[in-house]
C-alpha cells in the first residue's frame, strides 16, 4: 500500500515538480500600510503592526479565487474592529498540528519542532529528530489530510491546525472550524520559484513570534542559493537532461515553467521541455519522448526508483536512452527515512539551495568538487 502511495506521491510531484474563508482582499489592502514581509513567494503576504500581524494567503490551490486572512494576535495587542471578521490566532502558538511533510523543516529549524503534537500518516515523515518524537509517543495519528479525525483533534485541541487544499470543498476543516479550533491554510506548495517555496518559513515564523529568526534562515538559504547559481554561471557546457517517467500510458515531463524546470535551467543544463509554457505536467507519448530524448546525457528525477533494475522491470523501453545506457540517471527515491519517507519531498522545498548543489555537481562537477549528493543519487 506504501509503494503505490508513493508511486502516487511521485506522479504528483512531477506534476508540479510540481481561518475561515474571506474574500475581502480590498478591505486588507486599505489596512495594509506596512510593508509586505514577502519577497518571493506569490501566495503569501504578511504585514508585520505593533502588537498583531495580518497574514493573507492568496493561492491556497491553483487557480483559487478565495483569498485567507488571519491576524496573529500578540499577548496585550489590541486588534481593530475592521479585522475582527477575520480569524484571530493568538500567538506565539504553542502547540500544532500540520498536515504536509513539507511543514516539518520549517519547524526543526526554527527549533519548535517540540510543539508538534499531530500529524496524518506520520509513517511518511523522514526527519529523524521529528521520528524520535513520533517513536516517543508525542505526535498523535490525526487520519488524512481530506479526512482529518474530528474528534482527535477536538480532544487535542491544538492551538493551530495547518493544513492545505486542493479546492475550496473540503467539510473536515469546515466542522473544526465550527467546533472552535482553529485552521489555517498553507499554499506552499503552489509555488514554482525555489526562492518562493522557501520563503514560507516566514508562515511559520509568524505564528511563533520568531518573525526575525525566520527572516535570518531564509537569508542564508536565498544567498547560498544565490552564490550557488553564479556559481553555475561559469559552466562550459549545457548538457541535454531528460526528465520524469511514465505513468500509466503517458510520459510526465516537468512544464518549462515548473519548479522542477527552474532548478534545471539555473544549474546551466539544456532541458529538453525547457520551452513548454505551464507550471504542471506535460503528458506525452513514449515514442514522443524518445524521439526527442534518446541521446540525452543525463536523466533526472525518474519517480521514485532505487536502482536500474528496478526501472527496466517497470518498463523495459526505458533501457532504450542513452542516459539509462551510461548509468546517467540520478533518482530521489534513495534517500528515505526510517519508515520509507522520501527526504527529497519533505526537505527539498526548503532548501532549494540543496538541490540545485545536487544538480551542478550532476551536471558540472568541477564547479563543486567537495559537495556530496543529498537528494539525488546516481543509479545503479
């Protein structure tokens, strides 16, 4: 059951490698005379005030047209009335509950991961701190992120419960509401820029009144990734890269504009789908792709695979590419916690500058001689 979750998992993430609900973005804007605390990322804004901040989220899914708004509530702040129809957390929180992996790491390096209290399928967390804590009994089974436990959480009562949508039906987080906890949407994981998927460390800085540490672990994650990009910059070469896998009866290729692309356009590689216009998924026809691909030096991010073997079983055509041949293909599905965790989908939205040290030493690897792969892994 495990496999085909991740194998699902996997589909997805080459797709996008890939409160209470308001609609009042004029009324926040008229508010909002502080600067926004955000640079990158698209769907989030944060205004910082004395005594609370606004926190407004406005692509909690692809295409959404609702907006979030919440106002972070520090101890003696005085809210006013024209934000009272917003969902007022009291803060700094001290306790959690979140529902996507990629909401871990944020908490391990703001140092708050001791306030987790749940989580959906923990058995798919990687972190090995986070693990001792799921292990010791502290971090509660809360069921699915469409079907959280209502009455676990009710009996928790967590100060927040972070969670994500995919639409704007989901009646679980509608009865928690109801029931008086409160809920907050995170859309981290509609980003495409890797500097704007990290930014969301700053949501979680927010509630915990750690706004400044927060805004100090991006900046050395923005300049590492920064630094590491011109490092790319004086690379000789632009080697052909062919990515994704076949699922079902298509091929998934990352959209030109995706996350995924973006990585491999800044490490100085020749993304063969470099050109599509979209941030999803391309499906194409297996002979599609090894007319273009055939001959590509490199594969990258072939799903979850852990070895040639297992691929060629999957599919025998795959042995037909020249990057298969030459044992060129670098997968993430290595690289897995203690219960079969994939680390890439929980840490590399948050360190983008990992990944794209991963790819250069992929790619050129004279420009970084002393880094060791961490998300990807050569297959063999």
């Amino acid at each position: 059951m495990k496999t085909i979750f991740f194998k699902f998992i996997s589909f997805l993430f080459v797709i996008f490698f890939t409160g209470c609900k308001q609609n009042n973005e004029t009324s926040v804007t008229q508010i909002a005379s502080q600067k926004n605390q955000v640079q990158y990322a698209k769907g989030l804004k944060i205004y910082k005030y004395e005594g609370y901040s606004i926190v407004t989220i406005t692509s909690p899914w692809p295409e959404a047209k609702e907006n979030f708004t919440y106002v972070l509530q520090e101890k003696n702040g005085i809210i006013p009335d024209s934000l009272k129809q917003f969902s007022i957390i009291p803060i700094p929180i001290k306790s959690i509950v979140v529902t996507s992996t990629t909401h871990i790491p944020a908490l391990e390096m703001l140092g708050v991961e001791n306030t987790l209290v749940g989580f959906p399928n923990t058995d798919y967390i990687s972190s090995e701190k986070t693990r001792k804590r799921i292990d010791s009994g502290k971090v509660r089974e809360v069921g699915t992120n469409e079907t959280l436990n209502t009455e676990v959480l009710i009996e928790m009562a967590p100060d927040v419960i972070v969670s994500f949508g995919l639409n704007n039906s989901n009646p679980t987080l509608d009865n928690l509401q109801k029931s008086g906890l409160k809920v907050m949407i995170n859309g981290d994981w509609t980003e495409q820029s890797p500097l704007g998927k990290a930014e969301w460390i700053k949501f979680f800085g927010a509630l915990y009144g750690l706004d400044s540490k927060a805004n100090t672990i991006f900046s050395e994650i923005e300049k590492e990734y920064t630094n590491t990009l011109a490092l790319a910059k004086k690379a000789t070469s632009k080697p052909n890269v062919l990515s994704g896998a076949m699922f079902q009866d298509q091929w998934y290729v990352p959209q030109g504009d995706s996350w995924a692309a973006l990585f491999l356009k800044d490490a100085h590689s020749n993304y063969l789908w470099a050109d599509t216009k979209g941030t999803g998924s391309l499906p194409l026809p297996f002979e599609k792709i090894l007319e273009i691909a055939q001959d590509a030096e490199y594969w990258i991010a072939p799903g979850d695979f852990s070895s040639l073997k297992q691929m060629s079983e999957s599919n025998p055509h795959y042995s037909e590419f020249a990057s298969f041949k030459n044992k060129k293909v670098y997968s993430y599905g290595i690289n897995k916690g203690a219960k079969g965790g994939i680390l890439y989908f929980e840490w590399s939205p948050t360190r983008p500058d990992w990944v794209l040290k991963d790819l250069i030493t992929i790619f050129h690897p004279e420009l970084l001689p002393n880094h060791k792969l961490f998300f990807f892994q050569k297959l063999e």
